[in-house]
C-alpha cells in the first residue's frame, strides 16, 4: 500500500499487555492471543519499514493469514490506547 514506519521508533519496549502469538515462525497463518480485552491495533511491517497489512482485533483471540507476503522477517506493531509494543514474526 505504499506507506511506511520510521523503524527507530519500533524500538522493544516493556511488555505493556500480556498476549502470544502462534506459531511463530509460521507457515502463514497466525493467531495473536491477548489476555486484556479491548481494541487493538496490529500492524505487520516489513524490515525496511513499509507496513503491509492493517489489522484491528476486539476478540481475545484472532487468526490471521500472511500466505500472500514474501517468506522473512516482519514487525508486528501491536497498539491499544496509544501503547504500543513490537514482536518479529518470521514467515516461512
């Protein structure tokens, strides 16, 4: 889509929410747990910065399907009320 992320600001911060991902790496389907219930927002962002998918998740559990993106490493920014985290997720 053509937008980007400035990468120095995706720095690892203290875990603000609990939740999982899995599997991890993944064949092309994840599913992203959260222990905290509200509106999140997940961004999947490639290493260079460029975010390729947009995703908002109410439920405590979602599944997800990256099968359309190149095989690597991908940022997945994960944010609820302006707190924000960051996990690497590896596409096989």
């Amino acid at each position: 889509n053509g937008q980007y992320v400035d990468l120095t600001t995706l720095a690892p911060e203290i875990i603000p929410f609990d939740f999982s991902i899995y599997p991890n790496p993944t064949k092309g389907t994840f599913s992203v747990n959260l222990n905290t219930p509200g509106e999140y927002h997940l961004q999947l962002i490639s290493m260079e910065g460029q975010i390729f998918k947009t995703f908002t998740q109410l439920e405590k559990s979602a599944k997800y399907s990256i099968e359309d993106l190149a095989h690597g490493m991908y940022f997945l920014l994960i944010e609820k009320d302006g707190i924000k985290t960051v996990q690497t997720i590896t596409l096989n």
